[in-house]
C-alpha cells in the first residue's frame, strides 16, 4: 500500500477534523461515507506506524480514533464492514522481506484508560469461566516492535514481524544476530517438538539517547523513541547493523506448541507466570521479575496505579501493563476476536507523548544572562500535567528540528524530564508557517548578545539586566541557598517593580514598613519574612557560595569550595591552577570561579554582604 502525496495530504487534515471534534465532544455522523473517512484516517495511520516507522499521530490520539470507531460499530451493528481497521491487526508488511505464516494469529490487545472498563472486563471473565474471582497476571507493556519465533527440535527456524497477525515478514537472518535470541534452546527436555514464541524487541532508554546523539553527530534524522528505532533496523536489508545497535529481546508469551508423541504437556504451561519463569530459565530476557499474579481485579487495579508511579524506574519504556488471566485452560473458552484475544487487556498510562500546535516562541533570561526560548504551544495534557509551554534550549536546537511558528509538533514529558519538543510533524505543514528568528539583542534590556565559543548558548552581555537581578534574587533566596521564606517569585517581581529590592544585597536592606503597607501584606507577613531574612545571615559558607550564582558552580562544588577556606575572600587568592587541584573542580569551572572573585562588582558586593551581617565564615 502507498499513498500519493495529495491523499496523504487529505488524511492528514480529515484526521484533525476528527480529533477536534471528538476533543470538543461533537457527534461523528454515523453515515456510511463518514465511518468510511474515519476507518480509511485509522488505515492510512496504521501504515505510517507499522510500516513507515515514522507515526503523525501520538499512541493516545489514534487510541482516541480507534476506540471512536469501536464505539460506533457497536451502536450500530449494520455499519460494520469486515474490511474495518477493528476487524483485523495493523499490518508492518511492506513488501521489503517475503511473508510468512504464523502458527496462531498474532494479535493486538484490546486497551483501556479507564479502570471502569477494567472491572466491566472481569465481570465478563468471571461470567465465562464460572469463577468468583480470576488470578490475574500483570506485565509491563513493553513499548517496542513484535516478533514471532519459532524453534523446531531445538533450534530457531524463523523469525517474524507481526505483519498482518496471519504472515509476518521474514526477518530471520536479522534476528540472528541478536544475543538475546540463542539459537538453540532445549524445549526438548519439556517435551515440545514445535513451539512459537511472542516478544518485544526494543532499545532501552539509556541506549536510545546514546543513539540519536550518534545519530545528530552523523546528521541523520532524530528518531523519535525507542520503539520506532527497534522497528526500523529490524527491516533493514543488511543484518550486520542489527548486530552494531542495541537491541534487546523480551519474551512473554509461548502462542503454539506441539508434543513429542507420548509426552504430556507440561504442568508450567497451564499458567501464564509460571511460562515467563521457564522461559527466563531458558536463557531468554522475558518480564518475570518485573510481573505480578493477584486475584481480583481490584487488587490487579491497585497493582496497576502503584507500577504506574515507579515506571521511570525500568531501563525501557513501558507505556502501560497487560493484564492476563494467568490460567491459560481457559484461553480457549474465552476465545478471541479477529483484532484481539479476551483474555488480555492493556491499562494504558496516561501518554508521554501528545501532539500540539507550536503557537510562537518567547525569549527568556536566566540568572547567568542565557537568553532561552520557549515554545508556547496549544495546551496538552501529558502523563497527567497540562503542558503549555515547552523549552527549546538553544538557538542550535531550533535548527536542529527545523521548527517553525504554527508547525505542529510532538512534545514529550517523562517522568522528571522538563517538556521537550520531539519533532515537527513537517508533513502537516499548509505553507503559511514562519521561521523562528533568534533575537541579536536582549529581550529583557536590549544589551547585544554574546556567544562562548563551542557553546550553543547566547548571554546577554549587561550585568544589570532587570531580568538577570530578579533571577539572581531568587536564586539567592532559594530553599537549597539561603533558604529565605516569602521571597517568592511573585513577591521578588513586586519589590523589584517598586524599587524595594534592586540587587542581592538589597535583601538585607528592605523597608519592611512599605511592605506592610501593600496590598496582601500586613505586619505580620512583613515580620515572617523579616525574621526569615534575618535567619538567613547565619547559613553555613557551602550555602552563600551556591547563592551567589557563580556559572558551573553546583552544590557540591559549592562544599568543596567553603570547605577550602576559612573566609569567602579567601578565595579571590587562588589562582586558576589551585582552584582546579581542588576535588571535583575541573578548568572550565577553575576559571569560572576564578573570573568571579576578581570582578570589581562582585568584591563590592561580597563586602557589602558580609557589612550587613551575612556569614562569610567558613567552619
């Protein structure tokens, strides 16, 4: 299957015409042309995932339109059509490798967001299979691309994308040549002659940043995760760059098997868990430690919320679990659909990944004068957290991704990692989108911008830069610095814009009757924050140093740094040379600090700190 240009310019329109009117809770007509638009947007989709390893849409969008599709063939029965995307699996043949038949249907998961659908689930397990409460088995749901093996007495025979669930393509030689599939695996000694296996391979996460700088450096186009850089190497022709890029392999399903004559079938293959255990016996990488048997779906829901909280914590991406019963006797009774087995059930995340309109880039000011842009996009909701506005880094970075105003873009958040920009989705764009132009003055005061060489950052040169001050104020103030309660960010605005507060030492200076006297103060406010200020004179040295903002200077070396001296101006004496002899300071932070402690302006102000009473002692 191809797409012209201008169909898949049509597609890609009509699939936002369709998440915007499922977002504003508009009704998709129910007509037979218009389920045709949304099942043929789902296949054009399906193709650029599976097939193209370069998805447009975010797993949650196309969830959205997968489920809507769902929803309205269920209500109206007489709609369906047997070529619907619902009816079968997405399918990754591309005509690159010659197809061949899996022993059993390859699959896709039903899935879920919503625990409510979980328990609806497990009143029609329990209905099926008699059972007042199902043990359940729980395993991460690896996000990477799905192969099939099989081994035939003993040995590895072939090796298989999913393809279309029914023939996959023939990636065998590729497969080869990774460690974590052996080539000979005893399943004779349980008595099997026949066996296939279903599995994940995927890149971890370490591995993947590792990649795509490898990647960047070589000037190649940036993947955009894990999973579609598995994808992709494993259709590539030449199966010597399988064997160079980091792929791993996890299996956790065995989906056919035949005996030996006269063997019995062995009693670990009656439950799920107990298979990912003799699998990993085997030798293979399969989710065994990482699963959990329970019974009760409200235990396996609880199971659910708790990974969810720890899932930054695995090596690979995972973006939800899968939910088995773990007595595979009743697999057969519970059957499957042509899309999916009723058996299993995937409770997603919420997404890390969404797509959102890139509405216009602001510039701001950081505290060492780093002029930094920012994308305001469109407000998306990210792994729980409405996202409204994303940090580009660098000018560099801009280019990097070539972005444009009006693009739309896939942003990113996961787990403590600030929002970031993945991608433009360049295929979307209509023409009228505007280049970001990088300012050659500063945003805040309107000084000329300078750049370090070999750095990608641009500072503003003014060392009175408003922006710049109020940023020193609050790094000074903060809880890991001097730790001064109620100077805020908003309350440091408001005494800058009132000329209460203009550099650091000023902190110590503040008429705290004016302070009383605005609105949403009052004298006890303005006492806290007195005591607070003077509280903070008696920080140990370690604490004064990591305020004072110096570039490259961090909290350890902040300690290091106090625990050098017996007074801070102890510290304008070493020259470049001592201060990178001492433990964890290296030249660039050297001549740093170095350059710190012999600016005129920054000695006025150390004396004028220590004259008001702040501690410059070290212990």
């Amino acid at each position: 299957m191809t797409y012209s240009n201008k169909e898949e310019s049509r597609l890609r329109q009509l699939s936002e015409k369709l998440l915007a009117g499922i977002k504003g809770g508009s009704p998709i007509s129910t007509s037979k042309r218009a389920l045709t638009d949304l099942r043929s947007v789902i296949t054009y989709h399906n193709w650029r995932y599976y097939q193209k390893n370069d998805p447009l849409l975010s797993d949650y969008e196309y969830d959205q339109l997968f489920k809507h599709l769902q929803k309205l063939e269920e209500k109206y029965p007489q709609q369906r059509s047997a070529g619907s995307p619902t009816a079968h699996v997405g399918s990754d043949n591309g005509g690159i490798f010659p197809t061949v038949a899996h022993l059993a249907p390859m699959l896709s998961l039903d899935n879920t967001y919503n625990t409510s659908d979980l328990e609806e689930w497990d009143q029609r397990i329990r209905r099926i299979t008699g059972q007042s409460a199902v043990e359940y088995c729980i395993e991460p749901k690896l996000d990477g691309a799905g192969i099939s093996l099989i081994y035939r007495d003993d040995q590895l025979i072939q090796g298989a994308t999913r393809g279309d669930g029914a023939e996959g393509e023939d990636i065998t030689a590729n497969l080869r040549q990774l460690a974590f599939i052996p080539a000979t695996i005893p399943f004779s000694n349980l008595g099997i002659r026949l066996i296939e296996l279903r599995g994940e391979v995927l890149i971890s996460k370490k591995d993947f940043i590792a990649f795509n700088k490898e990647r960047s450096k070589l000037q190649l186009p940036l993947m955009a995760n894990p999973r579609n850089a598995a994808a992709g190497t494993l259709r590539l022709l030449d199966p010597g760059i399988a064997r160079q890029r980091p792929l791993e392999v996890f299996l956790y399903q065995i989906s056919y098997y035949e005996l030996k004559p006269g063997k019995p079938v062995p009693l670990v293959l009656s439950k799920q868990d107990e298979i990912l255990s003799v699998l990993s016996q085997l030798g293979f990488h399969t989710t065994y430690r990482q699963q959990k048997t329970l019974t009760g779906i409200a235990d396996a829901i609880a199971w659910c919320r708790a990974f969810n909280e720890k899932r930054d914590q695995l090596p690979y991406e995972i973006d939800g679990l899968v939910i088995k019963v773990n007595a595979t006797y009743f697999y057969s009774a519970l059957g499957m659909t042509s899309h999916h087995p009723r058996w299993a059930v995937a409770y997603k995340f919420q997404p890390r990944q969404h797509n959102s309109k890139l509405n216009k880039v602001i510039f701001t000011v950081g505290r060492t004068g780093a002029v930094t842009p920012v994308a305001k996009i469109d407000p998306v909701s990210i792994g729980g957290v409405t996202v409204s506005a994303v940090s580009l880094f660098n000018e560099q970075m801009i280019k990097k991704l070539d972005l444009r105003i009006g693009d739309t873009v896939l942003v990113e958040r996961a787990g403590d990692v600030i929002p970031h920009v993945v991608k433009a989705i360049k295929e979307v764009r209509k023409g009228t989108e505007k280049r970001v132009i990088f300012p050659h003055t500063c945003p805040a005061c309107g000084a000329r911008l300078s750049q370090t060489p070999g750095e990608a950052q641009w500072y503003c040169t003014n060392p009175h830069c408003p922006a710049q001050v109020i940023e020193h104020i609050l790094h000074f103030s903060g809880r890991k610095a001097m730790d001064i309660k109620g100077l805020g960010e908003s309350h440091v605005q408001m005494f800058f814009d009132r000329q209460l507060l203009k550099d650091i030492p000023s902190i110590y200076q503040m008429d705290y009757d004016k302070i009383a006297a605005l609105e949403g103060w009052g004298n006890k406010s303005a006492a806290r924050l007195r005591k607070a200020v003077e509280h903070s004179k008696q920080q140990p040295l370690d604490h004064l140093i990591y305020g004072l903002g110096i570039r490259y200077v961090g909290e350890t070396s902040a300690k290091v740094l106090a625990g050098a001296v017996h007074q801070l101006m102890d510290l304008a004496d070493y020259s470049v040379s001592q201060l990178a002899a001492l433990t964890d300071i290296g030249p660039k932070v050297a001549a740093s600090i170095f350059e710190f402690f012999h600016d005129k302006d920054n000695i006025r102000m150390l004396q004028k700190l220590a004259h008001l009473g702040v501690n410059v002692r070290g212990k």
